[in-house]
C-alpha cells in the first residue's frame, strides 16, 4: 500500500492531472468534429485532416527545439507559461474566421504541447518523495486516460448541440481554471541539474535502449494515428453509423485504451516482451483490418 499523500504533494498533482485532461482532450477534439469542422469552411474532410497533420508534425519537430530554449526557465513559471499559451491557442481556434485562422491557432496549441508532454512526467515526480513517484505517475496517466473516454466523447456532444467553437471555448475555459489553480498550489522548485544541451543528442542517439523506444514510438504513433485521425467521417459516411453512435464508439474506444494501459502496467514488469509482441501485433492486424 501506497502511504497517504500530503496535500502538499497531492494538490499540485491534481492540477497536473486535469492539465493532462485538457491536452489530451484539445489533441483528439478535431478529430471527434472533423466532418462539422469541414462543413463550416467548405472543405472536405481529407482537406481538413491536414490541420491533424500539421499539428502532429509540429509537436513532433518541435519538441526538442522547444525544449531546448525553455529548459533554463524556472518550472513553475515554465508550467504555468505553457497553460497560458495553450489556453490562447483555443481561444483563437474558437474565434477563427477562416481555415488559416484555425490553422495558426492549433500550432501554437501544439507549440505548447510539445512542452507540456516533455515537462509534466519530470515535474510530477520532483513534486513528491521516492516513495510517492509511481502515485504522482499514475495521477498524469489517470488525467490523460479519462481524456480519452470522457473527454473526447463530452467535446464530441458540446460541438454537436452547440457548435464545434464552443467545445474549444469550454476547453480554454477548464485551462483558464487550471491555471490560476496551480498558481495558488504548484510549488517553486529548482533547477534540475545542467541544462540538456544539443551536444548531448550524439550520446542519446547511440544508445540502443534509446533509440529503440524512439523508433517503436513512432511506427507506434504513426500507425495508430493514420486509422484514428479519420475515424469520425468513415463511420459517418462509409459505416452508416449515427451521430449518436459514433460519440458511443469513442467511448468504448477510450475504455478499452484505459483498459490496455491497466493491463500493460501490470504484465509489462515481467512480460516485456510478450507485450511488446503482442501490442505490434495488434496494431498491424487493425491496421489491415481497416
């Protein structure tokens, strides 16, 4: 049993946690509205899909860089800076008047991204004592996982009765909150050692262990995004499926993808390799069932 968690640890922890709701629930919103999002510019759903892309593209080039000029900041102020932007980002989204509009709003919510995701691991285990660091884990993990069974789905329903603007308007309206909460709690800490610097990337890109879990991330993410990003207009328009039953099937997407991390954080410690087979696996036969 995990010892009981000190206000002072579990506090900013929250915070962390519906931060990492809201990233993750801005992340897939586009593609849970994409076919509203195509109609009120007059494009059609591929046309639209390169917003995904981009936004993709952006928080996967951008991260390093992005990292590298902001990691001498003080991570309070960081954390805090990064909020801010992303909560702009939405607002701009929202108020966008044309496809470029929108366009230049999700970069720089996926400017901010890009560092909140490099950041927020790191973040949550200084807040706490050794003992405490797979609870503070497991608090940012939980955030992002309801993202992907509530999050979704309640954007998805907000976009459908109130126009697709309004999901991002509530979206900037969670963060706000966040915000000006882990202003009160989130505590001033220091520095984490040297600062990383390009002349450390050789050092990172010979190490196997390293560079192995890079390239499976990337054949991972690439594979799970190219059926994902598309999935609300081909179950409208290919599948026959209603409103109502795609907003059902995200759902039940989100908990079997809350259900799969369950699992593997269980049987990962002593079956590593089986799943990692098994999660290839997977994906290649939906991949090619699709």
């Amino acid at each position: 049993m995990l010892p009981s968690i000190p206000p002072k640890y579990f506090l900013p922890l929250v915070g962390l946690a519906v931060s990492a709701f809201v990233f993750n629930t801005s992340e897939f919103m586009p593609i849970a509205l994409l076919t509203d999002i195509s109609d009120s510019f007059g494009k059609t759903p591929a046309e639209t899909g390169i917003m995904i892309t981009a936004y993709a593209w952006v928080v996967g080039l951008m991260s390093l860089p992005l990292m590298l000029a902001a990691c001498r900041m003080e991570p309070k102020r960081l954390l805090l800076a990064v909020l801010a932007l992303f909560a702009a980002g939405q607002i701009g989204s929202g108020l966008a008047t044309s496809f470029a509009m929108l366009m230049a709003a999700r970069v720089a919510v996926a400017c901010a991204h890009a560092i909140f995701w490099s950041i927020t691991a790191p973040f949550a285990t200084r807040l706490v004592t050794r003992e405490h660091q797979p609870f503070a884990l497991s608090c940012v993990a939980t955030g992002s996982a309801i993202a992907m069974i509530f999050g979704l789905p309640i954007g998805r329903v907000i976009g459908l009765a109130l126009g697709w603007r309004m999901t991002f308007f509530c979206i900037a309206g969670v963060t706000l909150c966040a915000l000006l909460y882990l202003g009160r709690v989130f505590p001033r800490l220091p520095q984490g050692g040297a600062p990383f610097s390009p002349r450390d990337l050789p050092a990172l890109v010979k190490n196997p262990f390293v560079f192995g879990n890079f390239v499976l991330a990337v054949t991972f993410a690439t594979s799970y995004f190219t059926i994902y990003s598309y999935i609300e207009p081909y179950l409208g328009t290919v599948a026959g499926f209603s409103p109502e039953a795609i907003t059902t099937t995200l759902v039940a997407l989100g908990v079997f993808g809350f259900l799969g991390s369950v699992v593997f954080s269980h049987a990962y410690g002593t079956h590593r390799q089986f799943c990692l087979l098994t999660g290839g696996v997977g994906v290649t036969a939906c991949a090619l069932l699709y």
